[in-house]
C-alpha cells in the first residue's frame, strides 16, 4: 500500500508536502530497511530528507539523516554513518529527543566497529537525553527509545566483560519495554529484546536459557507460531521479510551447537542442523523480494559466513553417529551458500524457453530489463563525473519503478503459466546421489567452502563421497592473490625473484588444497567448484613437486600434466547446465574483432593479432565474422541470439569496484558492459571472450565473482570460456587456433582447451619462457563441456574439415620464423 502511494503521488505529480513525505516516503523507506532491501530504503529516504529541507523542518531532516544512517551502516559505510548522525545532531541541536537518536546510533555504530569506549560514550549520552525526555514527557515514544539505549549498553558492557552489569541493563531494557507496551508483548520490540539478551546467554556459556528468549523472539513476530519447548520450530511457510525470523533461527542454531559442546548430545547437534536448514528459507524469504541486486547480495554474502557453522554442525553429527545423511546435508549447506542469484536466472532461462509464455510478454520483459540496464548504465556515468545529488535522485527513482514493474511482471508470469512456476522453483538443491549418477566414470567433482576458521573440500566420484576438512588456512587468500600476481607479473618483467615466488606459492597450495584428496584416488577429469578467493585461482598452474631446475617451465610438474579442469560456479549449476538440451540457434559462429589501428578513432591501444585470428577461423568456420567497422554492439545486440558460438577477439576491462560495468570493446569507443548482457535471451552453446580480464571482477562471498563470463551465463549461454588476468596478444592468437582445431577433431571443449595449452607447454619452436603459466594459465573453462563437432562429421551445419590446411600452415610458419622476435616484443 505504501508502494502503491507514493507511486500516484509521484506518477499523477501531485503535491509532496512534508506529511507525505514523513507518512509515505520515510515509512516506506523504513520498511525496506527492516526487510534488508537498504538499496530501495536509501532511495526513499533521500526524497524524505530533501523534502524536509526543503520545507525547512530541521527535526524533520535529523531523522532522516538518523534513518539514512541505519542503512548505511547495514551496508557497510561506516564513515558515512557517522557522517549522517553528526549532521542530524548539529541540526537537532535544540532539541532533545531528536539528539537522543542519533547520539544512540552513533553508540551503535562504534560498538560494531569495536570501538567499546567511544561507544560507551555516546550510549550513556544517549540515555541521559531520553531519561531527561521521559521524566519531562517531550515524546511519546521515549521510553521505548530509552530501553534500546539500555540494551545497546548492556552488549557494550557484555563485550567488556562486565557480566553482572550488563544483565541489570537488558533487565531494564524489558522493563521500560513492558511499561510503555502493557500486555501487547507479540511485537517485534520485544523480539529484538530477546534476541540481544538471547545472544547474551549464549556467549556467558547459558545456552539452554537462551534457547528460551529466541523462541519468544520468534513468537514475537510469527502469530501462529506456538511453542510447546525449546524443540518446537516454525512452519517455514509462515516465513516473510523479516530479520527477527532469521536473527532468532540462527541463535538457535547457535545455542542447541554449543549445548553439544557441554553435554555430548547428538540429539542437540540435530537441532542446529534443523534451525540451520530453515533459516536458508528464511534468507530466501527475504532476498526474493529486493529489488535491488545490492540488497540481495548483502543477505546472501550474510548467509555464506552462517554456512560455515551449519557445515561443521552436519559434520560433527556425522562424525558422532556415523548418520550418512548428515555428511549429505553438509554439502547441500554448502550448495545453498553459492551462486544463489545466478542459479535462479539460469532457471528463469530456461522456464522461459519451454513454458509456452508468449512472445510478447517475453518480448515485454526483455525491454523492461534491457530499460533497467541503460538506466543503470546512466547512473554510473553520472557519478563517474560527479554529478549533483538531485540529478542521481531523480534517475534512482526510475531504477527503482522499472525494477518494480519487470518484479511485478514476472510475478504475473508464475500465476499464469504454472509450467514456468514449476521449471523455475520445483526443483530441490540435488543430493550427492543425484551427482553421482550424473558424472562420467572418469570425472569428479570436487566443491570447496573457504570459510573463516576451516575450509571443507566435498570430493563427490561415481563411487565414493568424502568430507575433507583443512585447517590452518587462514592466509589461503593472500597466498592466493600473491601467486596470481606474481604470474601476472611475470609478463612483464621475467626475473628470477618472480620465478621463485611463483614456483613456492605454486608447491604450497598445490599442498594445502590438492594434495590431501590425492589419497582418495582421483579420475582424470575434475569439476572444480571454487569458493571465496579460490574463484581467482588457475588451479592448473599448481605444482605437484619441486622443478629439477629453477625457472625451466617446459619442465615443471604443472598439475595441467595430469588432469583436465572445468570450472563451475556450483554443482546445481554444473547439473542444470548439463542436463539442458543443446542450443536451438539458427546460425553457427558469431565472431567480433574491432579494429584498434587508428588512434585517432579508437580508445584502446591497437591489438595486431586479433583480426587475423577471426580471418584464419573465417576460412575454416561457418557464420559471420565482424571486423573493423561491423564489429558494434549494435550488431551484437542484433545478431547475437540466434548463433551457437559467440566469439569475441578483442580488448576487455575489469571494473573490481562496480563489475556490472565490466566491459568488453567494440568498434568506435564503443563498449558491451555486464549490464549490456544480463538482458539478453542467448542460446549459445559456447563463448569464447578472446580478451584480457573477462572471468576477473569483485569477489561477493557466496555469489562468487560477478564479471563479464558470468553475465554470459546469466544470459542463457551453456559454456564461457575466459580469463584471468591480461593476456598476451600473440600467445592468444596461438592458443584460440589451436583450440578450434581440437574442437573440430571431436574432442570436448574441456578437452580442446588442456591440449592447446600442452601443445603450447611442449612445442619446441616457442621461446622456453612461453611455458610459464602466465602464456596459458590464464584461460579457464566454465559451464558445459560437451563437445560441438561429432568425431565424424559435424553437429549441427557447421562446416568441418582438417582444420590447418595451406593457409593455417603459412600463418604457423610465419609464427614460428618471426618466435623469437615475437617473445622479445612481448618482453
């Protein structure tokens, strides 16, 4: 209803005075708040602060700085918190109960940030301002502020060690509660009251009294919901946007682990694993209805550090019973923590092509999303050059209509096709079973979970499943990001000190993640599902022993020897992907490569092997190839669903701050941003993004790395393959040929792409320095890896043949005549 109000008086333009501002735009904006959507809050409250300054109501404006500041400390933006709280004192100068509240949160914030004195500080300051309040009767709602204030002190002094104290402050934070609430006790006021004093418990070792206040807390806001003990749990399908729901499930989860701890009752450790279970549909509850992408990656990446402890619950219940279906629910946790967000619009993708949903509801829905793209697209751009606040408010407001109205659209869609409804969320998480039966004889799968304290490995083989704990890895990250960049690096400058840093880093983590499942015999083919900082690592650049001789890569042991690695954000959509039907597109090969020569009409510095890379592949493939002039996103945007292949020869940019503007170029400055893809209804069988830093872009935990292959995916692709840092021009050229050479002999795409990367390892005409892992290592395969020409023949109307005939002999004789001069214009 509120939505529904401000959307008439926004769309009708009527008069937005302060009472609409107060009672529909900062209510609405609190909601949000309260429901986890702070993208969406942040919008509304905004447009309540502008009006209040604009009809000078300074008390008015305090509290929606107060209020903004809640949401930015949810999000992490701690420095504008404090920011926005120190303005809404200054303005409230004069008034004390508009002073209490942010003198509170500004408690709030440093208390989270660690910082226990100051926040003691402005807690006591906080609480002798609505004191004064209450005793003069300045605000109706004071003695409810009051307790919150109480509460907040009582954490602090837990967090000091000042038990005693601290329980006499969450006493007296009841008991204001009660006074100013009566006998209304099922509110949720209450329910954050037992949620704080309930995590008290837990942490001063009295979890079995702490079991008792996060059922009250559930209670609180959950109607219907009576307990008869501490055993009882919600219906998960009373669950709603509600924080509470899941504050409360996830403490006990909490306290039923640590009632385990003390007594050795597998029956306690169920009840975590139970509590755990529902509190993933409670997430999903919430981040099923944001708007915002921003919003729903925040619940998620909260979920993922929750994961850890729901995984070491499912495993010591395993290790305590010996229960099988414990060890399996481990990896379903693990499942549920990863890449939620791109699952679901490969499912959506895939409802939608076989559903029957009409095309001009799903021609609708495309321009809805394609409009939401270009205006995000504006947004960015804005505040790349710093434009006025007013400016990014009115184009907030448009993001935030048209994300309203594809939610409302596609919601209308699952009422009226209950084939879309089915294919979109019928299926549950697949057990280790369901995997099993799915893999190859000659294949495994193997999931990491990089959690803050232990990291698991889930290795799954057509015959076996096993749990691999690893500990003492609480450097893995940085030992991750020094490799890569001392790979990197090498490019550039080929030293000895390099060298050695790649060679130590490549042994120890090839020790610490690889190592240990050796002992459980390991197939030839491995699906590898990273987590966390793993995302970005080449897993084939690992070393398996120490080099006879330092620096000579021909020789060295890479783990690329013995297995071929596919990669895959997780194993649903490793499943998902490889069950879906091969692509129905009418055309071929759709190939890109820009023309870069001309500085005078180009932003990217020029690329000498990219067109006659698509001009040897032209020769030999089927479809169309774009050069110079043609290469456009207009034509991309054209062209680009109707073809099997898509292939792109060309330059690329990570964006790590905001990666839905990662971008591949196109001809004249022109540039396809993630934002550009998402959009799109793509029935490729395969990408291939021949460009520097397309599988590279900003890490969320639990979603993995959002970058231009994902978006690729995200947009119904079956396989990307991309890369992970710069990659060098010629070596790319080398490596793109010979991988459509193995493709067209029949091989897997997988396949294709390892036997490139050893014929370069292995080809006596390169430089030995073009065997170092940055020449090659840098390629990683994503998604299904079935292969696209037959052994005999070819599938589908694509043109086969011996791939290297006379032309493709001169292009490689000319390569291998001009080898050394190429690698010292490398250098």
């Amino acid at each position: 209803y509120y939505e529904a109000a401000a959307d008439i008086f926004e769309t009708r333009r009527l008069t937005i005075d302060l009472y609409v501002g107060r009672y529909v735009f900062q209510e609405l904006g609190n909601i949000y708040t309260r429901q986890g959507d702070y993208k969406a809050a942040e919008i509304f409250l905004r447009k309540f602060k502008n009006i209040a300054l604009e009809y000078d109501d300074v008390h008015a404006a305090a509290e929606a700085l107060n209020d903004l500041g809640i949401v930015y400390e949810h999000t992490a933006r701690d420095s504008l918190a404090i920011e926005a709280y120190l303005s809404g004192l200054g303005l409230s100068e004069n008034a004390l109960a508009s002073r209490a509240l942010p003198e509170g949160n500004l408690a709030q914030v440093y208390f989270r940030k660690g910082a226990l004195d100051k926040a003691l500080f402005w807690a006591r300051k906080a609480r002798d301002s609505f004191g004064r309040v209450v005793r003069e009767n300045g605000h109706p709602e004071a003695p409810a502020r009051l307790s919150n204030i109480h509460l907040l002190i009582a954490g602090i002094l837990a967090q000091k060690n000042e038990t005693p104290a601290a329980e006499v402050h969450f006493r007296k934070a009841l008991g204001l509660f009660r006074q100013y609430f009566g006998a209304d006790t099922l509110r949720r006021e209450f329910g954050k009251i037992h949620l704080a004093f309930g995590s008290f418990l837990v942490e001063t070792k009295r979890p079995e009294r702490a079991l008792t206040h996060f059922q009250i807390a559930l209670k609180t806001v959950l109607p219907d919901f009576r307990p008869g003990g501490i055993f009882d749990n919600p219906d998960p399908s009373a669950f709603y946007p509600e924080n509470v729901i899941m504050d409360g499930l996830a403490g006990k989860a909490d306290a039923f682990y640590r009632r385990f701890e003390a007594t050795g009752d597998p029956d306690f450790l169920r009840q975590s694993v139970a509590c755990h279970r529902l509190l993933f549909e409670a997430e999903r509850a919430c981040w099923s209805v944001h708007r915002f992408q921003a919003s729903k990656l925040q619940i998620i990446g909260e979920r993922y550090e929750r994961t850890e402890q729901a995984i070491r619950a499912a495993l010591r219940l395993y290790e305590c019973t010996g229960e099988a279906w414990a060890r399996e629910t481990a990896f379903v946790f693990a499942e549920k923590s990863k890449s939620v967000l791109l699952f679901q619009a490969l499912r959506h993708s895939d409802a939608r092509a076989v559903a029957d949903v009409p095309d001009d509801i799903l021609n609708a829905e495309k321009a809805l999303n394609e409009h939401i793209a270009d205006l995000d697209k504006q947004r960015f751009r804005l505040e790349e050059a710093g434009a006025p606040e007013a400016a990014l408010d009115s184009l907030e407001s448009a993001q935030f209509k048209a994300r309203r109205a594809a939610a409302d659209l596609v919601r209308r869609i699952e009422q009226s096709f209950p084939a879309y409804f089915r294919l979109k969320y019928g299926r549950d998480d697949p057990g280790v079973t369901e995997i099993q039966s799915a893999l190859d004889p000659d294949e495994a799968l193997v999931e990491y979970f990089l959690g803050k304290n232990e990291t698991f490995v889930f290795l799954i083989k057509k015959d076996r499943f096993e749990v691999i704990t690893l500990s003492g890895q609480s450097d893995i990250a940085e030992c991750v990001r020094r490799f890569r960049e001392n790979i990197e690096a090498f490019q550039f400058e080929q030293t000895t000190a390099l060298c050695e840093a790649y060679t130590s880093d490549g042994l120890r983590l090839y020790e610490a993640l690889f190592r240990p499942l050796e002992a459980f015999g390991l197939p030839p083919r491995l699906v590898v599902v990273p987590s966390g900082a793993l995302a970005f690592l080449p897993f084939e650049a690992l070393l398996r022993r120490p080099p006879a001789e330092s620096c000579a890569f021909k020789s060295y042991d890479y783990l690329l020897r013995h297995f071929e690695v596919v990669y895959n954000y997780s194993a649903n959509m490793w499943l998902e992907l490889k069950n879906r039907p091969r692509s129905r597109a009418s055309h071929t090969f759709l190939g890109f490569a820009p023309d870069f020569s001309d500085p005078n009409e180009n932003c990217f510095p020029p690329l000498q092997y990219s067109i006659p890379t698509l001009e040897a592949l032209s020769s030999r493939l089927d479809g169309a190839f774009l050069i110079g002039p043609a290469a456009t996103r207009r034509q991309f945007e054209q062209l680009a669903e109707h073809y099997q292949i898509l292939h792109f020869s060309t330059h690329a940019s990570a964006n790590a701050r905001e990666s839905d503007f990662s971008f591949i170029a196109l001809e004249g400055c022109d540039s396809l941003f993630v934002k550009d893809i998402y959009p799109r209804h793509l029935r490729a069988d395969m990408v291939f993004l021949g460009a520097c830093e397309t599988g590279f872009g900003r890490l969320y935990a639990g979603e993995g790395v959002i970058s231009l292959a994902r978006s690729f995916l995200y947009a119904g692709a079956n396989s990307v393959f991309t890369t992970l840092w710069s990659v060098n021009d010629k070596m790319t050229e080398t490596l793109t040929l010979r991988f459509y050479e193995n493709l067209q002999k029949g091989d897997t795409k997988s396949a294709a792409l390892r036997a490139a990367k050893l014929a370069q390892l292995d080809d006596p005409g390169l430089h030995p320095n073009f065997a170092h892992p940055v020449y090659w290592a840098a390629w990683t395969p994503v998604g299904n890896m079935a292969p696209l020409w037959r052994r005999h023949g070819v599938w589908r109307g694509v043109l086969g043949g011996i791939f290297l005939m006379a032309a493709g002999w001169g292009v490689w004789a000319k390569f291998r005549s001009k080898n050394e001069d190429s690698y010292a214009e490398t250098v």
